[in-house]
C-alpha cells in the first residue's frame, strides 16, 4: 500500500458534481500539484486547478483529510469537480501524471481501511451489501452490518471466550496457589448458555434469503388461471397468456420488491398425468423441482392435490365455471383484480416472518460458517473433562471469531488472564 490511488467516486457521469478521492502519502503533494496550495485540514476550498503546463482544468471545492483519522485510515483527499466526462478525466490525467499515483483497483479504498483498521471485515461485507441493496430490507440488514452490529456481538462473544480461557489457565496453571482453585461452577452453566445463544444466530435467517428474494411458486393443473395470476403479481405482461392447454412450458421467474419485501415469482407449467408432449412434460418435471424448493406455493388446483404446506387458492372467481374450493386461503380473479391485493399483503406478512426482521442482522455463508466453528467448539467443552481440551476448544473458538471480522491476537487471552486475576506476579 505505498502507492496513493485515485478514482472517482461519485456515479456515473455526467453529473452535477463528481468527487474524486485520492488515498495515501502522496495525496497532500496531489493537492498542492494541482491547486498549488494544501487547503485547511476538514474544511472546503474553492481552488482553481491547473495540469502540469498551466493549463485550467476546472474550478473545485478541494477537502483534506490528513491521516490517519480518515475513511482509509491514511491521508485523504477529495475533489468535487463538475461532473462532465471531460472534466473527470483531464483531472484524472492530472493525477496519474504525478509521481507515485496511480489509479484505484475495483474495492481498493475499502481494503484499505480494513488493513489500517478502519472498519473489520464484518463491516467491509456489510458496506458490499448497503452498495448492492435493492430492497429496504436489504438496505436495513447491510446498514447494521456495515454499522458494526454484527462486529460488536462477535467483539462480546470473544471477550466472554478470553474471560473463560483466563479461568481456564488459572486453574491449569495456578492451582498451587492459594487464592486460585479450580473451575467455579459457574463455568458450566455459562457454556451452556453461550452455546444456546450462538445456536439460536445460527437458526436465524440467512443474507441469502434476502438477496435472492421470498421463493413464492405459482402452481396448479393447465388453464388454472397461474400465468395470469404471475402477471398480476409482477405487474408485468411477463408471462404468455393463452386458453390452449400446456402454454406454459418452462419456469417463467420474476423477482420483484412488494413493499420493500424482496420476492421471486415462479410460474410453472400445467401439472398434468396425460396430454403432454415431451418438451411439456419436461416443464412439468421441472414444476415439480420447484415447487420442492419453494419457500411457499399457490397451489390454484383440486383441494388437497397440492403439495404440503401451500396455500389453497380459488381462482377465476370472474367465471362461472371456477373451481370451488372449501376453506381456501384466498379467492380471487387476476382478470379483474378481485383479492389480489389481499394475496399480495398476505404474502408480504408471510415474508416479513421468514426473512431477517427489519434492522437485523442477517449472516451470509461465511459467517455462518464460522459462527458454526465457534459453536461446534463450545459444544464439545466438557467442564468437568480434561482442562487442556477445554482450553483448546476455547482456543477455536476464539480463533473463529477472529477469522469472522477478519484479524487475529495472540495475546489478548494473557491480558484477559492477569487483568480479571489479581495474581500479583
């Protein structure tokens, strides 16, 4: 990380403004190449700027953030330029002329303040996600993460393994001493109640189900009305609509946000014993396929032929000829509208249940793995065993939860030990 980089940071031109941020040793003498003077630290400048030859660039407000109380934890500045592509890229000629600069990789700034400590690797996920959120849920989990939410839970589980490690080598070490017996019993309870709340993370809702969306799969014999019903539901013409049996063919998906709620829509093939061709009867396998893995169906067929667990819907309500249902969850007729509002927040409250609550943090896979080491750790801790197993299951642990945001100690479980003991030695 000798190089200072540059990029532009702002959206895509042309726009307004464009904010170009410069990050290392060499940003101050950037500054000073281009504006011929170093503004006031945290404090906007109107400058002129100019290339190497004299030659205007454009008019700016220069920011300068020396390090290393900054963004990257190293020194910072910024550029708010117009916004024009022409403009942008004289400024960026400017600066890739200058010794030592160089133009920014894809996530380089953020890497950067990951290694200079700025944020944990927790964090560094969460502002990927808060960047590539589509939804308000999504905008909400990635917020708390990138906030440091998760970051400060795992900070709280690592303390609690070194404060368990520190009894731990007490007892190994200083058993001989008079003021320093053996595990309390408290020891005991305290890992059973740690591996309940490590357990119950796990059990929550992933970041997955966030960014692929609530699975919802339209299902249902030919001419139930599912095609109709998906088009609805999309509020798009997405799916061809026809009376001729076996239209649809294949899995048809659309994922759509119903108030800030992420969702897949699935529509099937008509499911069918006889009549189907073998292009038809493809789909139909493939029905079946989703359908299993659906997060819930509307089963828009005969009562009770649907799979386990979907809603019984009554469709075509607008026909005389519809087919009847008893207790049915929802009537309703996509042509005309009828009950589909009540189907679309019907679903939306069913969502909410089963996705990460609003806020909350949501693990991806490689948290979740994690989380399960340090879980599976504490799990194979026997207090009454043999202490050097304890202590290396601790140890695991710990190391899990280092690995989750990114860093690594080797000394924090003595200081946890000589500082919660008064050992005196």
């Amino acid at each position: 990380m000798t190089d200072t980089i540059f990029a532009c940071s702002s959206g895509m031109p042309p726009a307004a403004i464009a904010v170009i941020r410069i990050s290392g040793s060499n940003a101050g003498n950037a500054l000073r190449a281009l504006a011929r003077r170093l503004p006031a630290p945290r404090r906007a400048s109107l400058a002129s700027l100019r290339d190497a030859d004299g030659a205007m660039l454009d008019h700016a407000l220069l920011l300068w953030f020396p390090g290393p109380a900054t963004a990257t934890g190293e020194d910072l500045a910024e550029i708010h330029c117009h916004g024009g592509r022409a403009v942008i890229a004289a400024i960026e000629r400017a600066l890739a002329g200058l010794p030592g600069l160089r133009r920014a990789e894809a996530g380089e700034f953020t890497r950067r303040a990951f290694a200079n400590g700025r944020m944990d690797l927790a964090q560094a996920e969460g502002l990927g996600d808060l960047l590539s959120a589509e939804t308000e849920l999504q905008r909400q989990s990635a917020m708390a993460m990138a906030d440091g939410a998760l970051s400060r839970q795992v900070k709280a589980w690592r303390d609690q393994v070194l404060y368990l490690s520190a009894m731990v080598e007490a007892a190994l070490d200083f058993s001989d001493e008079d003021d320093v017996g053996g595990l309390p019993l408290a020891f005991g309870s305290a890992i059973g109640m740690f591996h309940v709340e490590l357990s119950e993370w796990l059990s929550r809702p992933g970041a997955e189900a966030l960014g692929e969306g609530f699975k919802v799969v339209i299902a249902g014999p030919p001419n139930a009305g599912k095609s109709t019903l998906f088009n609805a539901l999309v509020e798009s013409e997405a799916a061809i609509i026809t009376p001729i049996a076996g239209t649809t063919r294949d899995i048809l998906m659309r994922a759509v946000a119903i108030a800030g709620v992420p969702f897949q829509f699935l529509d099937t093939a008509g499911l069918r014993d006889s009549g189907a061709d073998v292009v038809e009867q493809i789909g139909i396998a493939r029905a079946h396929a989703a359908m299993t893995a659906a997060d819930l169906v509307l089963w828009l067929g005969p009562l009770g032929e649907g799979p386990s667990g979907a809603w019984e819907i009554v469709s075509q309500i607008d026909r005389t000829d519809h087919l009847p249902k008893a207790n049915a969850r929802h009537r309703l007729s996509a042509v005309t509208g009828d009950g589909v509002s009540d189907l679309r927040h019907d679903l939306v409250e069913t969502a909410r249940r089963s996705l990460p609550k609003p806020g909350a943090v949501a693990l991806n896979a490689r948290q979740r793995g994690l989380l399960a080491e340090s879980a599976a750790a504490i799990a194979h801790i026997d207090p009454v065993g043999d202490l050097l197993l304890v202590a290396e299951n601790l140890r695991l642990a710990r190391v899990a939860f280092d690995r989750l945001l990114g860093g690594a100690g080797t000394e924090d479980m003595l200081d946890a030990l000589f500082g919660r003991f008064c050992i005196g030695k």
